[in-house]
C-alpha cells in the first residue's frame, strides 16, 4: 500500500538536471503532493521563469511517481507558490556546497546584493572574495574570485 | 469579468509581453559578441529571464482570455499586431547604447512588477512577485557597468552620456498606456502608465547625478508602438526570430 510519504521518497531521487545531486525536493520547487485512490498530483514552480528544465523534470516527476503503481499522475507547474532559495533544504544547502557552489544564505525575503560581493568562498570559507558578474552559466549562478586561495568560483544566488 | 476591464487586461498583458520578447530577443544579439565573457553572458542571461517571462505572459493570455498557443502568438504576427515600444526594436547598436537601454528599461520593469505585485488580478500579481526577484539581479547589473564606466576615462564618459542622451526618448516611449486604463485603475489592477513613470523618472534622475552623469534634456517621448504603428527595425526582427517556427509551425518541439 503506496503512502503519501513514499512519493516524496520517489521525488527524493529526481535530480535537478543542473546539479544532478541535488533533488527537487531538497531544491524545493515541489510545492504539494497528495493522493486519492489510484491517482495521484504532484503541484510544482518552477526556479526561474525562463527555467529550460522545467519540462524535463515535470517529465521525470511523472515517471517516478508513476512508477509507484499509479494509473495516474498528474504534473502541474505553477506559480501559486513563488519559489525562492530559502525553500533549498539545510540538506540541499549542504549539497550544493559540496558540489562545489557557494550556498544562498536565508535572507527571509532581504536580499542585500552588496553583501553578495563578500560571499563566502565554498572553498576554503573565506569572505575576502568579490563578485566578477551577477550572471553565471545558468541562471541560478553568479561568478565570484577568491583572494584567499586565488580560484574562481560560482555561488548559488539568493532569490 | 466585464469586458470593460477584460480588453483592456489582455492588452496590457500582450504589450508587457511583446515588450519582453523584443527585448529578449535583441539582448540575446549580444550571445557570442560580448566586450568581455562575464557581458556575453550577462546579457544572454538576460534575454533568458524575458523570454522566460514573456512566455509565461503568452501563457496567461491563453489559459484566461483564450488566445491561441505562446508559440502561435510569438512567431506568426506581423508588426501591426505588435505592440511593443519603439525603445526594445531598436538594433543592439555599440555596448554603451545597449547597456543604457538595458539600465532604463530594467529599472522602469522593475518598478512595473512591485506595482503589480500588488494587483488585485491575481494570476498577474503572482507573476509579477516571481519576475520582481529576477530583475533586481538585471538591475543589479546594469547599475553596476553605467557606474563603473562614468567613474572611468574621458572616452567611457563621453560614450556613456551620449548614450544616455541617445535612448531617453524611447525610454519615455515605454510608459504607453492601453485604451480603457482608468479601468484597471479604478479596479486596483494596474496603478498607470503616469504613476509608474513618475516613480522612474524620480529614480533614475536621481541615479543618474550620484554617478555624475548630466540629466538628459527632456525630449518627447517615442510612442506609437503600443498601437502596432513601429520603426523600420521591428518588421525583419520579427522575420528572422519566427523564421524556424513558420517552416513548419505544427512540429512538435
């Protein structure tokens, strides 16, 4: 008997295609899952309005989800909830860091974009760093220079 | 919904929209040709988020006022039926004209979207508080580079302020208002086109004398746009974008 726990479990292994070991639900773009019967819904919104990936991973929710044994899934992305990086996880946040981005710190809706310019280095933790552009090589990314340990590096910018 | 408010909601919503595709469309001329690669990719980050934000106006236009798919809006009208500013058509030209046009528009789209954010029509305000987070990163970016360019040679000032000078009429041209706008006034959807580009005017006169550039004389706006009526740039910008898309327009994608 298929739980609604278990399709967040099923979500929990659906990776954002960009960086592919962070899921969408550490990503917190999933925004209600519920269930009645054979058929379940899994609502999403999307990172960015011009997000490329959204059909994809709408794509990979259903088939993950149906794959639990539902004769129907329904997919529907929209922007009742608007997403922002205060819905990563502490996990996903610890994730990211990992891969090798410098984290979004909460900013509880205060984005102060003067202080992104001292964001901490994911490398070595360093806040002697600059911003080199506010855009990256996708759009949830911005640029950034360590002076501490002289490497480049991309930071997941707070929305 | 009454058709004295319907009208001229789905205008508004087509102009916003057509406005962001054209501009999407031109910033993204800079892919590959950027003064520098940090550039390149700003600007292609940015058509990115309006062509993103367009789409999701198309779409709005077709899940409530019933219009045809985004991609049939998009790619198949001729300019008549385009209704952005003469501001957007223009040719990407030199970077300093680009950037200039990139700050002013931004900042008056940025301003646009907190008033929207408050609209009592609530698919657009939801929107509008997802694209506010987006712009403030363009914003961030145009603020930085006219800045940094007035604080350099003799040569960056001088392109820069000319450059300023140059765009400001069809940056006023921007704030061209949809017949029937008293009433998305009266029913709190839409503050107007007047309010909207009073609070601009104040900001970025007020921008523009902190980085030291002279406030450019104030010239007649450039508009027509919004009624279909555009510049001789608009018509094979439209020929070259939906070119793909009008070999075969029922091919799935």
């Amino acid at each position: 008997m298929v739980i609604e726990k278990d399709i967040w479990t099923a979500l929990e292994a659906v990776m954002d295609p960009e960086i592919p070991v962070l899921s969408v639900v550490d990503l917190g773009i999933i925004t209600d899952v519920s269930m009645d019967g054979s058929r379940a819904s899994v609502k999403m919104t999307p990172t960015f309005s011009g997000c490329p990936a959204i059909k994809l991973m709408e794509k990979q929710v259903h088939d993950a989800v149906k794959a639990l044994g539902f004769e129907e899934v329904a997919v529907e992305t929209n922007f009742d909830v608007q997403w922002n990086t205060d819905r990563i996880s502490a996990k996903g946040k610890e994730i990211i860091k990992n891969f090798g981005l410098a984290p979004p710190p909460q900013h509880n809706g205060n984005i102060d974009m003067n202080q992104l310019a001292h964001t901490a280095c994911p490398h070595c933790d360093s806040e002697n760093t600059t911003m080199k552009s506010p855009f990256g090589p996708t759009l949830c990314r911005s640029l950034h220079y360590c002076f501490d340990c002289l490497q480049a590096f991309e930071a997941f910018k707070p929305i | 919904m009454q058709d004295n408010i319907k009208q001229p909601l789905q205008q508004f919503i087509l102009q916003l929209a057509d406005n962001l595709l054209v501009m999407g469309h031109r910033n993204s001329e800079w892919t590959g040709l950027g003064p520098i690669i940090e550039e390149d990719i700003a600007f292609a980050s940015i058509a990115q988020d309006q062509v993103g934000q367009a789409w999701n106006l198309y779409q709005l236009l077709e899940s409530e006022f019933g219009f045809a798919h985004p991609d049939q809006v998009a790619f198949t009208r001729n300019e008549k039926e385009f209704y952005s500013s003469h501001l957007v058509e223009q040719p990407t030209g030199e970077y300093d004209f680009s950037l200039a046009r990139h700050y002013l528009y931004d900042l008056a789209q940025l301003i646009r979207y907190e008033m929207l954010s408050r609209s009592s029509y609530e698919p657009l305000a939801k929107l509008a508080k997802k694209f506010h987070g987006e712009v403030k990163y363009h914003v961030f970016h145009a603020q930085t580079w006219m800045k940094q360019l007035m604080d350099g040679n003799e040569v960056s000032k001088a392109r820069m302020q000319s450059a300023v000078n140059d765009v400001f009429p069809f940056a006023m041209g921007v704030f061209e208002s949809v017949d029937g706008e008293e009433a998305l006034i009266a029913e709190g959807i839409f503050e107007g086109e007047s309010a909207l580009k009073d609070a601009w005017m104040q900001q970025v006169g007020a921008q523009l004398l902190e980085w030291g550039y002279s406030l450019p004389q104030l010239a007649q706006p450039v508009l027509g746009g919004g009624k279909g009526y555009h510049s001789e740039y608009l018509q094979p910008l439209l020929d070259e974008m939906g070119e793909v898309f009008r070999l075969d327009p029922s091919a799935e994608w």
